[in-house]
C-alpha cells in the first residue's frame, strides 16, 4: 500500500509540474532604443537623373549591378538632376509608363543629399 502510495503522489507531482510549466508566460524584456545604435534600415546612395518619357529617377550601383529606381511621391526639392542621395526603399505598386518598365518603382525615405 504504501508503494501505491508513493507512486500516485509521484505521478500527482509529475504532472503538477507539467501544469505549472504550460501556465508559465515568459516575459520579453522591452527593448528600449536610446538613439545609440545604428538604424537596422539600409540606406543606399544614388544619384537623380531625369528622363525625357520618364522624368526623375535614381540610378544605384551596388557592386557590379546598377539598378534604377522611381520614386513615387518624389519631393520636388531632390528633383536635381546629378544630386547624390542617400536614402531607405520600399516596394510600390505604381503603374509605370511603357516606356519606363526598366525602373523600379519604389517608395523613398530617410533622405540626405550626399555632398
């Protein structure tokens, strides 16, 4: 009896145990951004060019490949053609002209003119 006795309060023990571990939440520690560490966006550098059928966009070379990105929504101040810019990408789903589907369109953020 008193083995029966033992193996039941292991088992009671046992599965308590289990309980406990599935109620268990984990807590993540809030990550706090005290302007320290670098942005995790990449920011390429690129320089303005103006097409005739196309108007401005920006022309990056990035190793041995050099791709050319449309602007949506491009502030009239960087519309200069020759200017350096560093700045963050996202895909847009623009319509392009017929003549313009060699470029990427894009939306541009996190701009600096690059001297």
């Amino acid at each position: 009896m008193k083995q029966a006795a033992i193996k039941w309060s292991a088992g009671l023990l046992f599965l308590l145990v289990i309980a406990l571990q599935a109620c268990r939440t984990t807590k993540e520690t809030p990550v706090t951004d005290n302007g320290s560490s670098p942005s995790e966006v990449e920011r390429v550098v690129g320089t303005v060019e103006k097409s005739e059928d196309c108007g401005f966009y920006i022309t990056v070379i990035q190793g041995d490949v050099m791709r050319s990105y449309f602007p949506v929504g491009f502030e009239d101040k960087y519309k200069v053609e020759g200017m350096k810019l560093k700045f963050a990408h996202q895909p847009a789903k623009a319509k392009m002209p017929q003549a313009c589907h060699d470029f990427i369109p894009v939306y541009i953020s996190e701009v600096t003119p690059v001297r």
